[in-house]
C-alpha cells in the first residue's frame, strides 16, 4: 500500500483526475498522506536571468535592441497562478486536512517532482497524463514521461 503520495498538478483536466485518483487512494489507506505539488517553469528565452531579476541589472541582455523584461512583475503573475492552482487543488482535499499538505517549487517540473518524491521518501507519484494545452504546454512540456523516466518511485499516469 503506498503511504507517501506525491500529487504532482498544474491545475489542468487531467490533472484534477489525478487529484480523484489521490482521493480514493487515501480512502483505502487512513494512514496515507499526500503532498500536493506544483512547480513552476523559469520563463523560456530567459534561461540564465534568475527569476526576480530585471534584464536591466543582466549584463547579458541587450536592452537597446530587445528592451526591458520585467521579469519581477513576470514572476509575481507565476506566483498568484501557482497558488491559485494549488488551493483550487487542495480545496478537494479538505475533509482530509490534517493528512494533505501542499508546496510550490521553482524549476523544471520533472526532476522538481522526482526530487520532492525523493526529500519525502514517497511511495508514489501521481500525475495527468496531459497538462495545459497552448501556452501552457509552452511552460510544462511532457511533464508526465519525464516523471515515469525519473522519479526514484512508482507513478501513476492518469488519463
């Protein structure tokens, strides 16, 4: 029986499913808990600049010819959008508040999950099959393959 479960969601369809999944799978096991998680990607095209800094301190970024990024106020919509996923998820999990907790990382979401699942010991991961679609597939890419590849336990796909 797994006792540790990761729920790795980005607020998509799928994802939800996979919260339902997580639902059941405490149901069985009272002693189950679950960590809800949700990382966030760094911005593409902006690889190096740390989120949070402006391109007009990077050296790097010629301002003159592609202008300024604020990437602060970039980072602060990431932010609210990260909370808004995690607490619309969690919300599903109230009746189960004192075995669910929740976190937002920042990074590559795959190897972020693997390695979450790894600081807690989990028994299992569980994720959607698809995320976002359009601009959101931009941010998470194939986020479930990666996790099966990497995670150092087992996943569950949901679909």
């Amino acid at each position: 029986m797994f006792n540790k479960i990761i729920l790795a969601t980005d607020g998509s369809k799928d994802a939800l499913k996979a919260a339902s999944v997580c639902k059941e799978l405490l149901d069985k096991n009272p002693e189950a808990t679950l960590l809800v998680v949700h990382a966030r990607s760094h911005l593409p095209g902006v690889t190096g600049i740390e989120i949070g800094q402006s391109t007009m301190d990077d050296p790097r970024i010629d301002t003159a010819q592609y202008g300024t990024l604020d990437v602060t106020m970039v980072n602060e919509y990431l932010t609210s959008v990260a909370k808004s996923t995690i607490g619309s998820t969690t919300k599903l999990f109230e009746s189960y508040e004192d075995r669910v907790s929740s976190a937002i990382e920042t990074g590559d979401p795959a190897p972020v999950i693997a390695d979450k699942a790894r600081e807690i010991g989990a028994d299992l991961v569980v994720v959607g099959s698809r995320g976002h679609t359009g601009i959101g597939s931009l941010f998470m890419g194939s986020v479930s393959t990666k996790i099966v590849q990497i995670a150092p336990c087992s996943v569950m796909v949901v679909r």
